[in-house]
C-alpha cells in the first residue's frame, strides 16, 4: 500500500516537473501549474526586431527563468522602426523626449516578490536602453533582487544604458551588462550566464 502511493506521487511529481520544464510557457495553458511562483529568475525583455527576443529565449531556458514581453499599446511598425527615414516614429521620438513615455500593455508581473534575480533585455538605440523599457522600470520596485541587463546591437556597447536604467529604478542590486549581436551564438550566451554571480 504505501509503496503504492509512493509510486504515485512519484509520478505525480514528475508531471508536474514535466508540465513547467525550464520555462512558464505551461502557465498560459494551466494556470493552476505553480511554475511561475517557484521560479526565482525572471528574464523581461522589449524586442524591436526579434534580436533581443532570442537572447531572451535562451537566457529563460538555460536559468530555468519565466519570460515576461513588455508589449507596447502601440506597437512598433517596421517603417516606424526605420531610423534611416526622417519623421519615422522613432527618429521623432528621438529628438522629443516628451515622446518617449510609451505605455505599455503591462508592467505588473505575477509574483514579483518571489523573483531573486531579474535579467532585464532591450535593443540599444542612439547609444541607450530603447525607451519602451523605461515604463516597466520606473513602476517596479528592485529592492532585494539582482538585476542582470542585457542588450542587441548592430555596432554599439552597452554604454551607459545599464547606469541609466539603475538609475531610474533607484532601487535592485544592478549588475555589469552584456551587449550580444544578432549572430551571438546560442554557446556564447550560455558563457557569460556561466559567469554570472547571482
């Protein structure tokens, strides 16, 4: 007899484990999954063009960490993203800073206390952080979490971005980024994670 219900929970267990695996993907599906709130690492990005989104995907899978998109209301269009065109969104956005307050579709994530540790991914334009970011920075508190950031670039370093973001959040413990490229190899990420105190 107990033999036998030590072999179902075992296998209770192992579906439970199975239904999470290394991300929240299963919490959209089944809400009832406890995924989110025993995962202690949260990877939040904004992608402009899928660059940073795929950083961002492996970063989740190799840190067991759950993903959260910061989605504009207003979403970006290619020819609203062409820096090269003047009067794009972003070129105006640019030379307006009363412009970029863009809001977004949340910035409240599900068991936020529970979070230790909190990689942070957006694109760099114009030598800093893309200023959809911005908004899920300035309404969350930090205190108590390591913060991670990382960005995508064509050419540009990281900068200043980071100190600019820790700066606005005042609060988190903000670690030392990471500035990948849209070839960065899946290995390499995997590297530097492995070189993250956290």
């Amino acid at each position: 007899m107990n033999k036998t219900f030590a072999s179902i929970m075992s296998v209770l267990l192992l579906l439970v484990l199975s239904a999470c695996g290394k991300n929240a993907y299963a919490l959209a599906e089944d809400s009832s999954l406890p995924c989110a709130a025993d995962s202690k690492t949260l990877v939040v990005y904004f992608s402009a063009t899928g660059s940073t989104k795929r950083i961002a995907h492996v970063i989740a899978e190799e840190t067991g960490g759950d993903l959260f998109v910061l989605e504009p209301v207003n979403p970006y269009s290619s020819e609203d993203l062409d820096w090269t065109a003047d009067g794009s969104r972003v070129n105006l956005e640019h030379d307006d800073e009363s412009l970029r307050s863009i809001e977004l579709v949340s910035t409240s994530v599900e068991n936020w206390d529970s979070y230790d540790t909190v990689f942070i991914g957006y694109p760099i334009w114009w030598g800093i952080a893309a200023w959809p970011v911005n908004e899920f920075i300035a309404s969350n508190d930090f205190s108590g979490k390591t913060v991670i950031p990382f960005c995508t670039s064509i050419s540009s370093g990281i900068g200043e971005s980071a100190t600019l973001l820790s700066e606005m959040a005042g609060t988190g413990n903000w670690q030392d980024g990471q500035r990948f490229s849209s070839s960065t190899s899946d290995s390499e990420i995997t590297e530097w994670l492995s070189t993250l105190n956290y």
